[in-house]
C-alpha cells in the first residue's frame, strides 16, 4: 500500500460523503479552527466537528480584500474559503467555535462571524496557573450549553466520558503509529505521516478512523524486514518539523525531496496535541480543560512544556536536525523560535534551521538551497 496523496484523498472522499449523508440526516456541522476546542463535546451533543484551517494559496487573493496582506497565511487562506464558499467542509457548517489564540485569528473571527454563527472561546493566555484552569473550565461549561441549544440534546457527563475514551482510543493508535519512526531506521517518511493522520475532515466515524490508523500500521510494520526500505532510509538526516502547523506540504516536500526524512512533526496537529491523552478517571469537563489547556503553544507564555516535548522527541526519534517552520506574520511562533534555537543547539546539542515562508510558491528555490545546505552539515 503506497500511503501517498491519492490513498489521503481516497479516505477523505469517503469521509466526506459519510459527514454529508449524516449532515443530511440531521446532524449538525460545527466548525473548529485550532487545537484547544474539545471536539468531544461537540461528539457527545450528536454533533460533527470538523476542522476549518487550511493551506491553500488559491482563496488568499480573495481574502485579501478584506484582510491585510501582510496576515498569516493560514488565516488569511481559511478566511479566503469561507469568504468564497469553495470550502466543502466550511459549507456545511452550521455553527463555528473558534478559539481566541492569537490576535490574527481573533479579529479575523470578527468578520467570519458575518458568514456563520460564531462563538469565540476566551482562551487564558497561560497554562500554569489554577485561575487559568477555572476561567478555561468555565468556557467549557458555556460550550456545553451552547451545544446542548444548538442541537437539542443534553450533554451529561456520561456522554462525555464515553467520547473521551473514544478520542484517546484514536490518540492511542495514532501515537502507536508514529512510535514506529522511533527506531534505528524509521519506517515511514514524513509524508505519509501526514496523509495517514491528516485524513479527517468531518470526524463524523472516530471507530472507522482507528480502524484506518491500526490497518496503515500493520501495513507499515512489515517494512522492518524489507531491506529495499531500510536500504532507502538507511544515512538520511532524521528531521524534527516544529513551528507552526503544516497546514501547507511545501516544507516537508522540499525535506524529502531533498534527501532528509521527516521522522516526526511536533506542530499543532502533530505529537504536540495527539499525544496528551484524556483522564478517564475523574469529572469529564474538568479532565478535558486540563488536557486541553495543557497544549504547548507559542500563544501560551511561559511555554516551558514545548522545550521539554522537543528534548524528549529528538531523543526518541533520534533526531538528527530540527527545522523550525514560521508562517509569515506569526508572531508567537517568531519570537518564540528565539528560545527554541537556544535549547535545541545548546541543551540538544542539535543543527537547528528557521524556515520563514508563506502558501505561495515564490521562495521554494531559496528553501531548497538553504535545506540542502542545512542537510549537509548533517552528512546528508
């Protein structure tokens, strides 16, 4: 089984149909666009979650008429969907929570709010805390009542409970598939990471999804006795992806292409959030706000969590080098990328690179030198 774009699409289409055959029975949309909304409320309201950002530069052009063009890309590309309706997903969405993390997203909800009913979760700035947690654990409670109006249905504690365990039965497989890269020849490359974990969409059928997960790695073991793979791996850079999402392919194809192999990506969307599982042992709503909030992003200060997530990566993915990749104009990840250089060449003692980019296809050529060069040092 190739794991490659065509295999993402084929999973994708047959989500994608499912959420639409349940959306047409009755069953409400809700759009998310980042890693601190719990969609196991949404699930335990009868509701599907699906999440909105995208990496396309196709719909900036259009979102540029009402943003200013010096955005994230990320924004500026999901806002650009929505404003155009090319977005299948933002089509049928019949509601959006959106988290307020950083100022570009917050404002940019102001004007999506005119497409779509919104509310926007007010997001502490901190983790470490215990006013944190109540003030996070209280916007919770108002996304439970919210769901509870949106779909009729009640959101008990028994609900909740049964979807925490079904999203950490997902996380579980998940983080079983990428434990296969952990080894002295990783098994799979950072592209099919992606098109194995990156199939979603509507996450109307999390049983089917972990199925999806669990049959890629059984497909994926076999490869520790195929000497062609472990030919072909064998004295290529092991690289770490950090930053921002990789909500764009063209700092991983420029990787790959290039000779490295990304072993593991600790963006959002990547171990950073598929790793911190659910407790399952006490009040759901307080469990999911401390999971939840515990998510190391740069939007968070201090931010200590996401230096230690990276030590503990490069050391059980036997990380060669680490690329940081930067959206233009995110300023969190930016700055922070300064602490992140620091700890990963002096406490790591690791090569560490900074790739500043956008969605556009204009730099691709300076990436590829300076990767190329980056890969070198390594003996690539």
């Amino acid at each position: 089984m190739n794991f490659n774009k065509e295999y993402l699409t084929a999973i994708e289409e047959r989500i994608f149909a499912e959420g639409v055959r349940q959306k047409e029975a009755g069953r409400k949309v809700v759009g998310i666009y980042c890693a601190f909304t719990p969609s196991e409320i949404i699930s335990a309201a009868g509701a599907i979650p699906v999440s909105l950002c995208a990496g396309s530069q196709k719909p900036i052009q259009d979102a540029e008429k009402h943003l200013p063009r010096n955005l994230c890309p990320l924004i500026k590309s999901s806002y650009g969907f929505a404003l155009t309706d090319t977005c299948p997903y933002f089509h049928y969405t019949d509601y959006i929570f959106a988290d307020a993390t950083c100022d570009g997203k917050k404002k940019m909800f102001e004007i999506l709010g005119r497409l779509r009913p919104l509310h926007t979760l007010q997001l502490p700035q901190t983790s470490a805390t215990e006013e944190s947690f109540r003030y996070w654990l209280n916007e919770l409670k108002i996304i439970r009542s919210l769901m509870e109006y949106i779909t009729g249905e009640p959101v008990t504690d028994e609900k909740l409970s049964e979807q925490i365990k079904l999203y950490n039965l997902c996380r579980d497989a998940t983080g079983e598939l990428l434990e296969l890269n952990t080894g002295e020849y990783p098994l799979m490359y950072g592209r099919e990471i992606d098109c194995i974990t990156g199939a979603g969409g509507f996450n109307c059928d999390i049983p089917s999804r972990i199925r999806d997960i669990k049959n890629a790695a059984a497909v994926i073991k076999v490869r520790k006795n195929d000497s062609s793979h472990i030919n072909s791996v064998k004295g290529k850079p092991k690289i770490l992806i950090t930053g921002c999402p990789t909500t764009n392919k063209k700092l991983l194809d420029i990787i790959e292409d290039s000779g490295g192999i990304v072993v593991a990506m600790e963006n959002c969307g990547g171990i950073k959030t598929i790793g911190l599982r659910v407790d399952e042992n006490s009040d759901p709503l307080e469990a999911l706000a401390r999971r939840y909030l515990s998510v190391p992003c740069s939007c968070m200060t201090p931010n200590r969590a996401r230096l230690e997530l990276i030590g503990q990566l490069i050391k059980d993915y036997r990380i060669d080098g680490v690329v940081e990749l930067t959206w233009q104009a995110c300023h969190t990840y930016n700055v922070e990328a300064f602490n992140v250089r620091e700890y990963v060449t002096g406490e790591q003692k690791k090569p560490y690179i900074q790739i500043e980019t956008d969605y556009s296809e204009n730099d691709i050529q300076q990436i590829k030198v300076r990767i190329q060069a980056f890969l070198e040092l390594m003996g690539g």
